[in-house]
C-alpha cells in the first residue's frame, strides 16, 4: 500500500535514529506485509541487528515502542524481526470515498503516462488459422497493451508480418500448383474444413500448406517442389517485388481471417509492419555493412558473414549469422533492421515471444549493442498444452481459436440458460460470447508467463472465485446494486459520509482498493498480466464479503457510506476487466 508509504517513513525516522540507525537506506527496505494479517507495509529489522547488537525482533519490538500511533497508521506490531504497519479504517475509507484511488483508460484515449511503449506480439505466421498454440502470445500481448493504457502510458501495438519466410513461400507454392480437387485426394484422410467455417479463408487455405506438406515429404516429389520453395524465398529475400506480391496474394486473406478470430477476443492491432519493408528500402543492406565493419565480424568457408557474439559474453551458440555467401539476408539480418526502425517509433520496445526464442533474442539484443542501440524488454512465455496434447499446424492435429471460442460460448451458454431459464435466447447467446471469451483469456492471463499449463474447460468456465465469470458476476452485483440505488430518490451527492463505524468486510475492500494501482504498477513494469489478474480476483472476493455484511440499501434506505464504495469498487472492477479484456456486463 504505497499510500501509506510517507506516513511510515515519518514515524520510522526519528525512532531509528533514536536507537543509532543511520542513513536512509532503509526507505528501499520497507515493502508491502507478506501476510495481509500483518499489515499493509513491513519493514524488516535483520539489516540493524548486527549494528545495534541486538535480535531483530528485539530491535522490530523496541522500534514499536517507540512509534505512535496515528490518524493514518493505528495498529504496530512487531512479529519475527518485522515491524508491521497497518492502516487506519476511518482514514483508508474517508481517502478512497474522496476518490484517490483512479486508473487510467483501458482504450488510451487519454494517455497520461510519461512513456510511448511499441509493444510487438502475436505475429504468427500467416499460413493457416488462429490456432490455440499461438494464443498465449496474443493474449498476453494485448493484455500488456491494455495494462499500460490503463497506467497511462502512450502504446502502440504492433503486428510484425511474417511476408516473405518459407512458411508463406510453401503457400504460395501450393496456391499456384494444386487445384481444389487436388488438395482433397491429398488430404483424403483429414477431416474436411467444418461447415461453420466454410466461408473463412484462413480455414480454407491452410489445406493448401497442408497438402504441400504432405507432398514435401514425398522423396519423388522433395526435390523438385523445394527447389522452387527455395527459389521463392530467394527471390523475397532479395527484394524481388513479383514474388512478394505473391506472397500477399497467397498470405493475405489468410491474415485477415487470423485477425478476424483475434477481434473476437477482443485483440486489435494499430500497425502492421512487412518483413520486406526492410530489404526493400535498403535497411537490411546498410545493417549488413554496418555489421561487417565491426571488429566480431567473420566469414565462414562458405562465405557466409557472422558475428561471434561468444567475445560478448553470449554461451551456447555464438555464431550469429546475418548474410548467406549469396549475399542475400537472413530473418535474423532483418530482425535486426526492424529493431532499430522501432526504436524511432517510441521510446521503450517490449516483444512478446515463446521460450524458444531465448537465444535469437538474446542474439538480436547483443547486436544492437553493438551498433549502439539499447536491448529491447522480452516477455518470454511458456506454452499452453491441451489435455490432448501439443498443437502443430504443419502435421493438421491442432484446436483452431475459432473451434475454441465456439465451445467456450456453447459452454457458458449452457451455464447461463441453466442459471437464468427466464433469459431470452438472444440474451444467453450475448451474454454466453462474452463470458466464454472472457474466461478463455482470464484463463491464460492468471497464469505466469514463465508457467506452462494445461487448458481445462472445468477451470476456465468456472464461476468460482478464481476465474473471469466470477469477477463478471461480482461486477454485474455493483451494476445491480447502483440501478437500484437510482431507483431511490434520495440519493445526495453532498452527504456526510459516515467514517466511525468500518465493518471488517468493508475494511478488507478498502485495503484490496487502496493497493489496486501499486499492483498495476507492478504488473506493467514486470511485464507480468498475472499480478493484476489476482488483484482483479482479490478485488472481487472482497466485494462480495463487503456485499454480504454491508447492505447498502436496508429498509427502503441508502447507507451512502457503504454505496460510496461500492461505487469506487465497480469503477475499478469494470476498468480492471477492460485492463484484461473481460466483458464488462451489466447483467448475467
């Protein structure tokens, strides 16, 4: 609770001085209480026991008895060489009704932050559907976008298009080879494309990737067809216009499907930038001289050029290779290229990627040092299985989004219709795409990024208290109570709240409020969506405790106290939810 942090400093000083303390480094040691039923600030006492010759509760216990209390702190204790701090009810709730506690714009409409942040995700290649494989990065790349709009910071989220890689290459190749009916004999033995998606490109031409990768592993046919694959990517790598015109030709409505399924989620883009961009304005070219001037330059037999990033510190493989003896770029080189025109978009750079790309990020952050740029931040992300297990487009055996996301409303429709039999079809189906899609991404977001996990319906569709319905439904509880309150014509918007009497529900709302924006703050600045997502959960249990015991309407009467913060806590709840990209509904 970084609030009470200057009221803390001011009673720790003198009682540390007192005793012989001196200095201020212990400001940076004082950090939210491991244990809520400590306190809300903690300072550890073991750093003075061997300058004071004493244990560091004896010392946690004399600095109690030194320190008042006051009208912002009324409960010290000391506990295990921890001196505990604990914020007074009455002042927590007269400084959260006063509205203290406020976040940002989950849309960035208005962004008052002093950072511009290029957060890059997603970019998966554009060769077949969204499938559930890639939705961690997207996930957790919008969610990271809205979190930092909330926290008030200029953001710009990226979609690096793939546009000129063999992904693509193979197919454009197989649009221009294979006819229809050859692409169904080829893939007899998969099931066709589902009739719900007939009409969805992306749906429909990943058969064409697949059926080239049928054919690439016939030994008759290998040959041949990677021969003209290879010449393809030749080609784009050397900025050859009439293939990469192809190449969107072939990837193009394949992306825009992809988009289609990410829109759903209620991912959107506000840039897309071509891989090709690069080699055809000649960035790649200037990068790859730059590079062959630095003193780690090599050349291989080949006549192939790397730099032997191993004389920077880098283990494992340190051979970083950026121009093929042709001539022409590697995705590496244009990786590279792509960095630095980012950095003139904004101020600080944050890439979303999987684990496997620890060492070509590594890589790439070592070679802009070297050409005097600053490493860009990573969220490195482990990945989601399913029960099934691993999802791969290229072998067919995967669970595409879009499949998902129709099962997750089926589901949450079913919940809803056995909930509220009295709902109209139209309104369970609304309200079962809203908490289907909503439970999907709170399911992966709650997780942290280092974590992989499995994906299970029972727990992303659960409406107990550790999941997006939960959190929905505690918000439609605030919408519910504020309808009714306006129903009331005695509502005054001048009342004297009532401070003497805080309930410990209402108190334990109080503190989850007041600690609200640190947790944002801390999940921005560790690139960790997690920590918010349980401050959202945190936020709604204390609600609903604080809904239980605090009635705000009684008898025919508005307890204005108690509505005060329900309505701080349903501002907070709804733009939490925006923050994560849950459905804010009114009614469930």
């Amino acid at each position: 609770m970084e609030i009470l942090r200057p009221f803390v400093e001011q009673l720790v000083e003198p009682a540390l001085a007192e005793l012989g303390v001196v200095g201020d480094h212990w400001r940076n040691m004082i950090a939210p209480s491991r244990e809520k039923s400590m306190g809300d600030l903690s300072l550890p006492c073991f750093a003075f026991a061997k300058q004071l010759g004493m244990a560091p509760d004896v010392v946690a216990e004399e600095l109690q008895s030194r320190i008042p209390q006051t009208n912002e702190i009324t409960d010290i204790n000391s506990t295990s060489g921890y001196l505990n701090f604990k914020s007074s009810p009455s002042w927590l709730a007269e400084y959260v009704i006063a509205g203290n506690v406020r976040v940002g714009d989950a849309e960035g409409r208005n962004p008052t932050g002093s950072k511009s942040v290029l957060i890059e995700h997603t970019s998966a290649n554009p060769n077949g559907p969204f499938h559930v494989g890639r939705a961690r990065n997207a996930i957790l790349g919008d969610t990271l976008v809205r979190l930092h709009r909330l926290h008030g910071n200029e953001v710009c989220a990226e979609y690096y298009v793939d546009d000129m890689g063999k992904q693509v290459a193979v197919l454009a190749w197989a649009l221009a080879n294979l006819s229809t009916e050859e692409v169904n004999v080829i893939l007899t033995n998969r099931e066709p494309v589902n009739p719900t998606w007939e009409n969805k490109p992306d749906h429909d031409r990943v058969r064409w990737y697949q059926a080239a990768q049928v054919l690439r592993n016939d030994e008759a046919k290998k040959p041949d067809i990677e021969k003209a694959i290879s010449a393809m990517v030749h080609a784009s790598e050397n900025g050859d216009n009439t293939v990469l015109e192809s190449f969107q030709n072939a990837y193009q409505p394949v992306l825009d499907g992809m988009l289609e399924t990410l829109a759903r989620l209620r991912i959107n883009f506000d840039q897309f930038t071509k891989e090709s961009l690069f080699v055809t304005n000649g960035d790649v070219g200037e990068i790859m001289q730059k590079l062959a001037s630095l003193e780690i330059h090599g050349v291989a037999e080949n006549g192939a050029e790397y730099l032997d990033l191993g004389a920077r510190g880098l283990k494992g493989k340190t051979e970083f290779f950026y121009r093929r003896g042709d001539g022409s770029s590697l995705y590496a080189t244009r990786d590279i290229a792509y960095h630095i025109w980012k950095f003139t978009q904004c101020e600080n750079l944050i890439n979303i990627l999987g684990e496997d790309h620890k060492l070509q990020s590594k890589q790439v952050s070592l070679t802009l040092n070297e050409l005097g740029f600053k490493s860009p931040e990573v969220l490195f992300y482990s990945f989601i299985k399913l029960p099934e297990g691993k999802m791969s487009t290229r072998q067919g055996n995967v669970v595409f989004m879009d499949d998902l996301l129709e099962e997750a409303k089926s589901q949450a429709s079913s919940v809803v219709r056995e909930i509220r039999p009295d709902y109209s079809d139209e309104q369970v189906a609304q309200i079962g795409e809203a908490v289907g899609t909503s439970a999907v991404r709170f399911n992966i977001i709650k997780v942290s990024p280092d974590k992989g996990f499995t994906f299970r319906w029972e727990e992303a569709l659960s409406f107990d208290s550790d999941s997006a319905p939960f959190i929905m439904y505690s918000h439609t509880r605030c919408c519910s109570i504020a309808e009714k309150c306006r129903a009331i014509d005695n509502l005054d918007d001048t009342v004297d709240y009532d401070y003497t009497e805080i309930p410990g529900s209402m108190y334990e709302l109080l503190r989850v409020i007041a600690c609200h924006n640190d947790l944002l703050a801390r999940a921005v600045g560790q690139n960790r969506p997690n920590l918010f997502a349980n401050q959202l959960l945190s936020l709604a249990n204390a609600y609903n405790g604080f809904y239980r015991d605090c009635k705000v309407i009684q008898n025919g009467a508005i307890n204005q106290t108690y509505f005060a913060v329900s309505q701080v806590a349903s501002s907070l709840l709804k733009s939490g939810m925006e923050g994560l990209g849950i459905v804010p509904l009114s009614q469930m």
